[in-house]
C-alpha cells in the first residue's frame, strides 16, 4: 500500500481549498502542506496498525501485522502455527454438551488472554485445557488389577 498517493490527495485538496482565498492563503497552505507531509504518513501508518489489531481480534488462527518495506506499509496476514482445534473423532468427542461455568473475573481475564496468545477461542482454550488435564489424571492412577501394600503371614 502506497501512502504517498493519500498524504499527495490530502495536499492536493488543501491546495484547491486554498485556492478559493486569496495569495496569502495559497501560500500559507503551501507551507502547511509541506510541513505536515511526514505527520500525515506516520498517521496513516497508525490507523492501519489499529486496523491490523482490531481484525487479529476477529481472527481464530492467525493475525495481521504491519509490514513497512521502503516507507510502505503493507498489511499480512500471518497464520499462527499454534495445533490446529481439536477435531471429533468420534461420536463421544462430538461437542454436543453444554455445562455453566462460573468464574471470577481475574480468571476469565486470564483465559481470555491464554486463548489469545495461543491463537484460539476461550471455548476451544478450556476444552484443550480439561483434556489435558483429564488424560495427565487417567495416566497417574494406578493399575487396579494391581495391588500394593504389607503382609503379614
């Protein structure tokens, strides 16, 4: 994206409503014009990092950043390389059931943020979450064919 051709459009609609006073105006929007062609650049370039994080917000597995390559910004989508979302394998893994979950606001704040560093929903964040933790749970629990423990004879 070339910002030159908005800050040249934005001078040129200055020159032309200066042209409607007289010399001294034309002059003063001259110099205004001039003096305020880098200001404008930067600010174009802070609207679309604005733009660039409010669309990263509505999106799931990825993000946009502002690319400056020879003055000119572009905007790039960048996928995140974070585990794809968990797919049903089967008819047990179908995300059909539904359960109320209440939080304090200090941990929902917190899973928001996890699920946005890991490019995912909070949903998807807490399902990983509870499988993770459902399977380390399974794993420590002992054999019970198994028995432990004294004897006496």
């Amino acid at each position: 994206m070339q910002v030159d051709g908005y800050v040249h459009a934005v001078q040129e609609d200055l020159a032309r409503i200066a042209a409607l006073g007289d010399e001294s105006v034309v002059r003063a929007a001259e110099l205004l014009s001039g003096a305020i062609e880098s200001s404008l650049g930067l600010r174009l370039q802070e609207a679309l990092s604005e733009a660039a994080l409010e669309l990263s917000g509505q999106l799931r597995n990825g993000h946009v950043e502002v690319r400056v390559s020879g003055g000119d910004p572009d905007l790039v989508y960048v996928a995140d390389e974070s585990e794809p979302d968990p797919v049903p394998d089967s008819e047990d893994n179908v995300f059909s059931a539904r359960i109320t979950l209440r939080l304090s606001e200090g941990l929902k704040t917190r899973i928001e943020e996890a699920a946005t560093r890991g490019g995912t929903s909070v949903n998807t964040w807490i399902v990983r979450a509870l499988e993770r933790s459902a399977q380390g749970r399974a794993e420590n629990r002992p054999n019970r064919n198994r028995m432990t423990g004294f004897g006496r004879s």
